[in-house]
C-alpha cells in the first residue's frame, strides 16, 4: 500500500519474488554465470520488503539466498530515490525504480565474499 493509494504495480503481471527470480536469471545468463546442469543448486528468500515514500524515498529488500552446499547468507539493499510531497508522483517514482533497487541487491549478493563458496567455485 502506498500512501493510502492502493498497492504498487512494481512488476506487471508477476509476484515480487517471481519478479526478482526472474531478474536474478537474467544476470546470470548475461554474465555467463549460469548452468541449468550445475551440481549446486542455489534458492533464495526474500525475508522483508519496505517501500518509503515520505522525505527521502526509499527501498529496502532483504533476502537470503542458500546453496545446495551449505552455504547461507544474507543481504540487504536499502536503495534511496527522489520522493514528493504529492502522493501520487512519490508512488509512481517508487514503483518506477524498484527494478533498479532489485539490481542493486542482486550486485550486493553476487558481491558478498561468500558468493564464489556458495556457487561452488
């Protein structure tokens, strides 16, 4: 719900976890850091969603991703934008960079000095 609008169309059509799933795939296939017959199998959980839209807007997403290994960790983005007074362009400015906040916690995962023990390399 933002700002007594109603809720953000943040992914048409799509869910936020498939959305970030599907993002995350994206990444790997462009970097070439993705094998449908690898032996590790990684999931994760998106464990918290925040949207602010008051002063400073702001998106926090916190997610911990698991590997088939073993290995387990979390992260989390707290990604700021420009905001307004007016609720209507404060709601789409945050629907709008939303995708940029879910790349932003996919770089912080891929970053993690975890990230090469959980893929298994």
């Amino acid at each position: 719900m933002c700002r007594g609008l109603g809720p953000l169309d943040v992914a048409p059509g799509q869910d936020i976890g498939a959305y970030v799933k599907d993002t995350f795939l994206q990444e790997l296939f462009m970097a070439q850091a993705y094998g449908a017959n690898s032996a590790v199998t990684v999931s994760g959980n998106i464990d918290r969603v925040a949207v602010s839209t008051l002063t400073t807007g702001s998106w926090v997403i916190a997610f911990t991703v698991t590997s088939s290994n073993g290995v387990s960790y979390s992260v989390e983005t707290d990604y700021s934008f420009s905001s307004s007074f007016n609720a209507v362009t404060a709601c789409q400015s945050a629907a709008n960079v939303f995708s940029l906040a879910v790349r932003d916690l996919i770089a912080r995962t891929v970053a993690h000095p975890q990230y090469r023990v959980l893929v298994g390399r």
